[in-house]
C-alpha cells in the first residue's frame, strides 16, 4: 500500500466513522433497534468511486463508532459484514473495466450489497445475541433503509465526486 492509499484509507475510515456517529435520521418505525446513518452511503460512494479494496477498508469506520461509542457488541458483526458489504459495492461497479462511472450498474452494485447486508445482519444477530428467530426482524427496516439511503444520497455525490476526476480542472 502506497503512502498515498494509506492517507486516503485513513481518511475514508475517519468519515465513515463521523458519518455513523452523527449523520442519523430518525426514524419513525424503527424503536430502538437498528438505526438509519449515512456510514452505509459513504462506503457506497466510497467504493464505488475508489474500489473495492479501499471501501472494503473504509468500512471499519463502522466498527471504530461501534467500539468508541457504548456498542461494542455490534463490533463483531461488523468487523466481517460491512467489509464484505463494501466489496461487493465496488467489485459490481468495476465489473468489467466500468469504474464506477455506469449509474446503472452502481445501482446493481448497491442493490447487490442490500442483499447481502441484510440477511447477513440478521444471522450475525442470531449468532451473537442468541435471540429467537424473529427478534432479529426489528432491525431488517433500518438495514433496508441504509441501502435505499446509499442509493438516494450515494448516486447523485457519486456523480459529483466524479466531475472533480477530470483531467484539466483546476
């Protein structure tokens, strides 16, 4: 890893982190359980923008808020889902050379890690906590929502930070 790339990571990992920690919406479905953050968006933008590798790092900015802040027990969870997660994102939006630069296929990409990151949740709390089956479902709407958010915030700031990429700008 360059000097360059480590600066970035460490960067990423401090945004995602503030972006968990104070960029929340309140919800009005979701009572205690889960939380709807703008973390989910940033490693969106993130690994689309940049790849896999470096939103799959990025991610643990997740775990780092989980850790500082009283919710340690999420860290688990999250040590292995969101990097997956980030992965998947930027692996979909690079397939085939794109770069990240196909809307639609960074639509595939944030629909994809949804599909993983939900049902991923749900058994890591299974395996976690030890609850019944069902008491997982409370926190399905806000790992849904975090996803519909990636796509609503991340698609538009994607194209954004991607206007700043051309060569000639000062």
């Amino acid at each position: 890893m360059t000097t360059k790339e480590l600066v970035l990571a460490a960067l990423f990992i401090a945004i995602v982190f503030l972006a968990t920690a104070f960029l929340r919406i309140p919800s009005p479905f979701l009572t205690g359980a889960g939380q709807i953050h703008t973390g989910t968006a940033v490693v969106f933008i993130i690994s689309v923008v940049y790849g896999p590798k470096m939103g799959a790092i990025s991610s643990l900015g997740m775990v780092l808020f989980n850790v500082i802040f009283p919710l340690a027990m999420w860290a688990p969870i999250n040590i292995v889902v969101r990097p997956i997660m980030a992965f998947i994102f930027g692996s979909v939006a690079h397939f085939r050379g794109a770069g990240g630069k196909k809307i639609w296929l960074n639509a595939v990409a944030a629909v994809a890690g949804g599909i993983w990151l939900i049902p991923a949740m749900y058994v890591g709390e299974l395996l976690i906590f030890r609850l019944h089956f069902a008491a997982p479902l409370v926190g399905v709407p806000g790992n849904f929502m975090q996803i519909v958010l990636a796509l609503v915030l991340g698609l538009p700031l994607i194209a954004i930070v991607r206007r700043g990429d051309r060569p000639g700008r000062p």
